[in-house]
C-alpha cells in the first residue's frame, strides 16, 4: 500500500486547517463581512461575466495621491475595497526576449490580452516575429460572449487597441497614419489601423474618444474612399457622440461611442507642477474645456453593462460578457505633471470601480478585477522636500498640505513611467489566481480561466 510522502501531509494539513478557517470566518464574519467576502472571492467556479478595469500609469503612488486628497489618508477607495489584493510585475522584453524594465501601455497591455510580452510600442505581436496573437476580445467573441470596451482615450490608444487590434507600432492609429506599419496596411494585405481593425472586429460596445482617427478615410479594400465612421455604420454599428445618444441607443446593435475628437476631456483642472513648487492649492473639480454632454467614465462603464447584458439576453445565451475599462488619463495628466488632472482622473475612475462592484454584487457569477499597465512619476514628500524636478503643493480635503513631486524627467519634458510592480485585486470567480506577486501575463490567464475561453 502506498503510504503518503511528508510533502503530501503537510498540503493535506494546511488544506484542513484553510477549510477550518473558513468555517470560523463564515460563523464569525457575517453575510456582509469582508472575511466572508474573501472566502467567497476565493471560489474557484466559471464566470459568467469579467469587468476587467485598467488604470493607466495608476501605481501605489496615484492611488495614495488621490486617496489622501479625496477621501484622507484613513479613507478608503472603491478600488481599496475589494476582498482578495496582489501585486504584479510589469516588464516589457526586447526582440530577443531579454527583459526591458521599463514598459508602455502597448507591451504592457499585450501582456494581459495575449499572455505574451512583446517589445514597447507594439499592439498584440510577437517581439521578435511581428505575427499577430489572439486576444482576450477576439477568443471571447469565439466562444460566445458579448464584448466591450470602455476608455477616456482615444479608442485607438493603446490599452483599447490590445483588444481588438494587431499592429507593428501603437502610432498606426488610423488609415493616415501607417507609416510605421507598412506591412498592416490593406494594401499589403494586412489588416489596415488600429480604427478599421477596431470596427472589424464587430465588438459590441466602443465608447471613448479618437472620434479624428473614424474620420479619416480608408484608402484601400472594401471600405475605400469611406471614413471608418461610415464604414462603422456599413458594419451595423449605432454612431454616438456624446451622453444623450448613449443614453438613447438600441440595445443589440453594436454601438461606436466617439465622444471626443482626441482624448475625453479631464473632469478636474489646476496648476500643473513647477520649478520650486507652488503655492498650496485646491483643486478645481470642473472643466471648462469639457463638454457638458461628455459621459463620466461610470456613465460610460454603467450603459457598456446593460448594453451587454441586454444583447445575451437577447441571444438567449448562456454566457455573459467579456468588458474592459480604462481610466486612461491618470497616466496622461502623470506624464504633464499635473496632479489636479491626475487626481480627478483616478476619482473618476474609482467610480466606474464603484459600477463594477455594484454589479458584480448582484450578479455574484462576475469576475472584476482592477489594475494599472505600469507605475507612473508622482511621489507624495515631506512639505519641507526641494526636489530637484517639479513639485505642487496642495491642500486636501482634510484641510492638510501635501506636496507631489515629479523627477522622472527633466522639466519641461514629458515625466516618464516607471518600472515597479502594481497593485491588482479582483472578486468573483478566479480571484484567487490574483493573490501573491504574479506576472501582467498572468491576468490573461486569469480572465480565460474565468471564462473558459478555448
């Protein structure tokens, strides 16, 4: 008779004793607890849905910064509250496959939607081969699930092109704009930009900005002569441009949400960083630059869901919805320097948070999970710091100084990302796959784990 090893009693131990804990948590924490919150977020079952939100260039630093002002420094963000919280690592590679420390959003966002790194700048290709590898949104669509995608930037950007592109470079954004990917152009048989990729694809939901890149015309194959706004339409899709038409569309027809011409409009303003400092400051949390009838992100994330949601049930599917997210401009108000920018990006974002939970709550077979690409440049000091780059000093809501200093680059040049771990949390099924220090290529794991994606 065969008679167990030291290595299988000691699993067998620890298994009793994690299924004792359990028994504790669910006789001590109650319904609502956050200890029974992280027993149930440790199941291991199929999702039904994922909501997969990205915040762009949002390190441990942004996520401080914003916490500190918004809701003070023994607050607690929506993003704070999920039951089960990791870290992982975000590194890009070079052709060759050795590590580059430093990512941007292309590689970083291949990372989660291949399971593969590729070189910087590059949209879901190879390193080394520049062949393309299915995404997330492409094997989803694959079996069956509605698909989305949500962003305060372009909707050519780089986040929302992992998804539902493949290019050599992240700067082939519409059909003017190929020089960079001479081999993706229609012309030489290849799938044309990132827009007309984009629309191709058919995914249900695309609500973000970039409406200049649909409005350039496409100059080879089918479409010629057209814009991809108007090749959109040929595809079915439903035109919006700004909160009321979104509130307006037709759930089971594809939406093109373009609500901007470049990037949406930040929600809040102030002085950006300088030389020496600033004076303190408040915040201010309007905009005039930005349209009264722009969607806020959890408007866009709340419409996305139903919309979603609506088409399965229309289908009379068994399977729910794949959606992505991004609070894009915490990353581009880091690179400016602006911490009013910045913190009113990720405020906005922590409520798309907020949608998301609320959601999954009620729908308990929902997979969420929150993340950032890449660390980003602020850093919280001592008031009495002289950094030698730029710095803000601001007055919270609390009614305290803080000061954020931004050194990664030289004034006056655009501060750059940094290469550290990020934080990523997530409940529902497959939560469990998110504890520890994993790898950005992990979460593609996690999410087709989730959703059975073959």
């Amino acid at each position: 008779m065969h008679r167990p090893g030291r290595r299988h009693v000691t699993i067998a131990t620890a298994l009793a004793a994690a299924t004792a804990a359990a028994v504790v948590v669910t006789t001590t924490a109650g319904a609502s607890g956050p200890k029974e919150q992280a027993q149930n977020a440790i199941k291991s079952g199929k999702a039904k849905n994922v909501i997969l939100l990205i915040g762009d260039g949002m390190g441990d630093s942004e996520i401080t910064l914003a916490r500190d002002y918004t809701v003070g420094a023994n607050g607690r963000l929506n993003m704070d509250k999920f039951p089960l919280t990791g870290a992982y690592t975000t590194y890009a590679v070079h052709a060759d496959g050795t590590p580059d420390y430093v990512t941007d959003s292309a590689a970083s966002g291949t990372g989660w939607a291949t399971g593969m790194k590729t070189v910087n700048g590059r949209i879901s290709k190879t390193p080394g081969t520049d062949k393309a590898v299915p995404t997330l949104l492409e094997l989803a669509q694959k079996n069956g699930y509605a698909t989305g995608s949500v962003t305060t930037a372009e909707l050519t950007d780089a986040t929302p092109a992992v998804l539902a592109a493949h290019a050599t470079d992240r700067s082939c954004q519409g059909p003017a704009d190929m020089a960079k990917c001479p081999s993706d152009t229609i012309a030489q048989g290849g799938p044309g930009s990132i827009a007309e990729q984009s629309v191709n694809h058919r995914a249900d939901v695309l609500l973000g900005g970039g409406k200049q890149r649909f409005d350039q015309k496409v100059t080879d194959g089918a479409y010629k002569g057209l814009t991809v706004t108007e090749q959109a339409q040929k595809l079915g899709y439903q035109i919006v441009t700004d909160n009321a038409g979104l509130q307006n569309v037709k759930a089971g027809k594809p939406v093109l949400g373009l609500l901007a011409s470049g990037n949406v409009p930040t929600e809040w303003t102030g002085k950006p960083a300088a030389v020496g400092g600033t004076d303190p400051q408040r915040c201010v949390t309007s905009n005039p630059n930005r349209p009264d009838a722009t969607p806020t992100l959890a408007d866009s994330a709340a419409k996305a869901i139903q919309l979603l949601e609506a088409k399965q049930k229309q289908r009379h599917s068994r399977q729910g919805f794949f959606l992505q997210i991004e609070g894009a401009s915490i990353d581009k108000q880091d690179h400016a320097a602006d911490p009013c920018g910045q913190i009113g990006e990720t405020a906005a974002f922590d409520r798309a948070v907020k949608v998301a939970r609320a959601y999954a709550a009620v729908h308990p077979d929902t997979l969420v999970v929150t993340t950032a690409d890449h660390g980003h440049t602020s850093q919280i000091v001592p008031l009495e710091a002289t950094p030698p780059g730029m710095s803000a000093t601001l007055v919270t809501d609390e009614g305290q100084q803080l000061k954020v200093n931004y050194s990664t680059n030289t004034p006056g040049r655009s501060q750059e990302h940094t290469g550290t771990e990020v934080r990523i949390a997530a409940q529902g099924p497959q939560a469990y796959r998110v504890l520890g220090v994993t790898n950005q290529t992990d979460l593609f794991t996690t999410v087709r784990e989730a959703l059975r994606l073959r």
